[in-house]
C-alpha cells in the first residue's frame, strides 16, 4: 500500500534498498518521515491530518445547523402566533436537520410577495373610502333580530370596515344541478357582465354547458371574467379549454400563481378558495360549490359525489361581491383599483328584499385572526343550539374548547361530517378531537351520503354563517375565503332544514365503539393531530 502511495520522482531517485527498508515500515507516519527525510518533493498526507480536515467538516456542518434551528425556532417565537402552530413549526425546525428550516421558508409564514403587497397597500384607501360611503346608507333595524348578533356586526365592521347591507333577497340551492342550472341562465340573460371566481373548475357535465354559456354572452358583447386557482384548477389552466375560451374573448386569470422558482419567494400554498359568480353586479352567487360537476369530480377517491350549497343574492350585497371579485381580480392583473375603469363598475344595488347580510372576506392581508375570531365570537353566543356541517374538520384549541363550552353550558351542539374524506390526513386528525367533544356533549354525526362539502352553521335558529370556510387551520389562516354572516331568521330556518336533510343520512359517533379501536389507529390520530396545525 504504502509503495503504490509514493511519488513517482521518489521512485525513480532512491536505490532499491532504501525503497524496500521504507515499503516493510508498518508505521504509516514513520514511513512518510522518512521520506521526507530522504529529500522527496511531495508530501504524502498523514492520516491525522485527514482525521483534522474530517474534524473541521463535521463542526462547521454542526454549528451551521445549530445557528440555523436556534434562529428559526427564535423567529416563530417572536411571530406570537397560536402555540399550537408555533410547537408544531418549532418540532418540525428541531427535528429535522436543515430540511425543516427548508420547509419553513416554503409554508411558514403567510408571504405574498413583494409586489403583491405593494398593491394591497395602495388599494386599501380606496377600500376604506368605499367602505365609509356603505356606512352612510340607511340605518338597520334590528328589532326581532337575535341581539348576539350587535357584537358580531360591529366585529366585523371593525376587521374588516364592511357594514351589514339591509334589503337582500336569498335564495338557497341545494344541489349542484340547480346551481349549474340557474347561474347558466343568468348568463343567457347577461347584459353587461359575468364575473366568476371559484378554486377549482373542471370540465365535464354542466360546467361544458357553462363554458358554452360564457362563450355565446361574449359573443353578445357581454364581459366574461373567470378567475381560478393556481393549484385548484391547474390541469384547466393547462388545457385546451383554456385556449378555446380565451379565443372567444373570455378573460381568463390565474390567481396566486405557483412554480418552483416563485416558491423562493411566496409561500405557494396560500388559495384562492373564493366561490363567487356575479352577473351584472346584481345577481350574485356564493357558497362551497365549485365549477365541477360532482357526478364526474373525484368519482375514483371512494368517497362518492361531493355534496354542496350555494345561495342567489339579489340587493345590496351583490354590490360586495362585485368589488371582492374586482379587487382579486385586479391584484392578480396587477392593476390597482384607484386607476381602475371598465364594464363590471362597482355600483349600489337596489333593495330586492328584507334579509340582512354582512360579508366578511378573509384570508392573509385581511387581518390574520379575521375569521377564526369571528367563529369564536358565533359559538360564544349560541343559547340553545349550533348545527354545524363541514367537511374537513381539525378545529385549534380555542375552537374545540368553544364547542365543549357551549355544549357543557347545555346548548345542543351537533357536528355534521363526511363518514369517509378525500384526505386521510384530515380524517385521522379530526378522529382525535373526537372523544374529548363527546365526553363533553357534543354530537358527532357521519354522513354517509356522499362528501358533505357544504359550509354551514346555524345559531339557535335566528342566524347562520354561509360561505366557504372550513373548519381548519387552512381556512383560519392560509385560504382567501368569503363568508356571508346572515342575519335572517327566514333564510336561517331554509339553512337549518338542509342540515336536517343531512341528518337523516348520517350516523351518530359511537363512544363505545370508537374506545375499543385498535392501538395503531390511536397512534395514526395523535400523529396527524400533532401536524394538525400545519394542515
């Protein structure tokens, strides 16, 4: 080994003998001292000296991953988020050497972008300018109305600076052919324009017959606007559809764009999870439905055809939806609403009934804590009763103690969810919750006739909350959501007899039953709860 080690020079220059006397030296040091000794040019490196250079290495890649983790776990820390969320970043940094800090730079905190932000601030006077003529319309009446929903009214007038609008007219549809069927003709029927916002559109079915619809009203002259998800809708927004329709003159957008390279600087899973369709900016449609057509949306998940609601708003409130969808609208073509002139103008819009209707638009640059506080402030004033459906449920602790609360204090307190879930993850996670929420009374209904998508809660009978939000971290604090709060108890009874609808196709949790699972499911629940926070 050694004498395959020397240098060619040192070969060609020693005598034999002295070669041989240095290749039988068992001592790899005294060997290269000697060679050193007998004149030769090159240095043949000592084993210690490898050991140093190995020695060096290891220390630098071990100070480096310390100052990384120390700094991360300092930096969420000082962000004063949920702890929940904050243990769960913290365990993920410590655990896992660099990756972790890795995967918080790409999920761990709620960046938008530079330029994205830029424009959110240059249109947030003329929003609050906007808002300040809504409060000059007329004044509410609130007698008859349920008197816990003063403090939600002025919660959200004060989050988001958005009044109750009196004088809507609500119509409540509880299956996609409906939906697909009446929003179809109001687009027939466009005069001006067509607005639609959704998170995921998928051919097939009624939404080729909605395709259509947008294509003859642009031939009309119509305005047709279709904002979607990056995520959501990315096979669409990479298809041919896509290319027929923008041919047609149809304006198509993606919102919050997604790639590799963007990752280095926005967090890529922020969504647009907005449902919103605005014909004319006076008919307006929002809710959980998306542009799919369930007999053909994820038919091979095993869970069956999705199931949702979606409500038609005439009056006041369309003029809301109009400016939400204008100012995502904007934001993704990077335009600002001060320099804004077009077709789809936000405009007041007539009273066309009696309901009274906040909005409240949520999601990060909205107010980090909007719709999580206000689903606190709604359970905090049930009396009676809460009925709840949603399909992914993974609520934090504030959340889960509210509704052990209201239960302990004697409300009925009834939760409405899928018997089977698209994601595992999300159903192992809210398998966990469940034997805290029974021992306190709460009911736990599974549903079993399809994936119950609707986004409902009914408070005592007087008002609902109606929109996209789940209840999950993703909705608290990552998604662009819209939820209406509704004020009516008219409308409020139509939404409570569709959760009743529901009820008679579930089946009630069963403690004894679910106490007897196996060691292995308890584990896969605690785990998927441990990373809840991160869902």
């Amino acid at each position: 080994m050694t004498i395959h080690r020397l240098s060619c020079n040192v070969t060609n220059r020693l005598p034999r003998s002295v070669l041989v006397a240095v290749a039988h030296t068992t001592d790899h040091d005294t060997a290269l001292v000697s060679l050193n000794i007998l004149g030769t040019r090159r240095a043949i490196p000592s084993r210690g000296m490898t050991d140093a250079v190995a020695w060096g290495l290891t220390s630098s890649l071990f100070l480096t991953d310390l100052a990384i983790r120390v700094g991360f776990s300092l930096r969420v820390i000082m962000r004063k988020r949920a702890p929940s969320v904050s243990f769960a970043w913290l365990a993920v940094i410590l655990l896992i050497p660099f990756g972790g800090a890795v995967t918080y730079l790409l999920f761990g905190e709620n960046r938008l972008g530079e330029r994205r932000a830029s424009r959110l601030l240059k249109d947030r006077q003329v929003v609050r300018e906007w808002s300040s003529a809504l409060r000059e319309r007329p004044t509410i009446d609130w007698t008859g109305i349920n008197p816990e929903c003063l403090p939600l009214d002025r919660q959200i007038l004060a989050t988001t600076g958005i009044p109750t609008m009196p004088g809507n007219q609500l119509e409540l549809i509880d299956t996609a052919g409906c939906f697909f069927s009446q929003l179809i003709d109001d687009i027939h029927q466009a005069r001006f324009s067509c607005l639609l916002e959704f998170y995921i559109l998928q051919p097939g079915g009624w939404v080729d017959a909605l395709i259509e619809a947008l294509l003859a009203a642009r031939q009309r002259g119509v305005t047709c606007r279709l904002l979607l998800d990056s995520i959501g809708s990315k096979p669409f927004l990479r298809s041919a559809q896509l290319a027929r329709l923008r041919d047609g003159g149809v304006e198509v957008a993606e919102a919050l764009p997604a790639g590799l390279i963007r990752a280095l600087f926005v967090r890529i899973d922020l969504r647009n999870h907005r449902k919103i369709a605005v014909i004319d900016g006076e008919i307006a449609y929002t809710g959980s439905q998306n542009l799919v057509d369930p007999r053909f949306f994820k038919q091979n998940d095993g869970v069956g055809e999705w199931v949702d609601a979606m409500v038609r708003i005439t009056g006041p409130v369309a003029e809301l939806l109009t400016a939400a969808f204008m100012f995502d609208w904007l934001l993704e073509r990077r335009q600002c609403l001060s320099e804004y002139s077009g077709t789809a103008d936000i405009r007041p819009v007539e009273p066309s009934g009696q309901a009274l209707v906040q909005l409240a638009p949520s999601g990060p640059g909205y107010g980090e804590d909007t719709i999580h506080n206000l689903l606190l402030t709604t359970l905090y004033a049930a009396r009676r009763e809460i009925i709840l459906t949603t399909p992914y449920f993974v609520p934090d602790n504030a959340i889960l103690a509210a509704l052990k609360s209201a239960a302990q204090r004697g409300v009925a307190v009834t939760i409405i969810v899928p018997a089977k879930n698209d994601s595992r993850l999300v159903q192992y996670a809210s398998r966990a919750r469940y034997d805290a929420l029974s021992r306190a009374g709460v009911r736990i209904m599974a549903f079993s006739g399809g994936l119950l998508h609707t986004k409902t809660i009914t408070v005592d009978g007087d008002f609902c909350l109606f929109g996209s939000v789940n209840l999950d971290m993703r909705s608290f604090w990552l998604n662009f959501e819209m939820t209406l709060f509704i004020y009516d108890k008219t409308f409020t009874a139509k939404v409570r007899a569709l959760q009743q609808q529901y009820l008679r196709e579930t089946t009630e949790h069963d403690v004894e039953i679910f106490q007897a699972r196996s060691f292995g499911q308890r584990l896969l629940e605690n785990i998927a709860l441990l990373v809840s926070p991160l869902l």
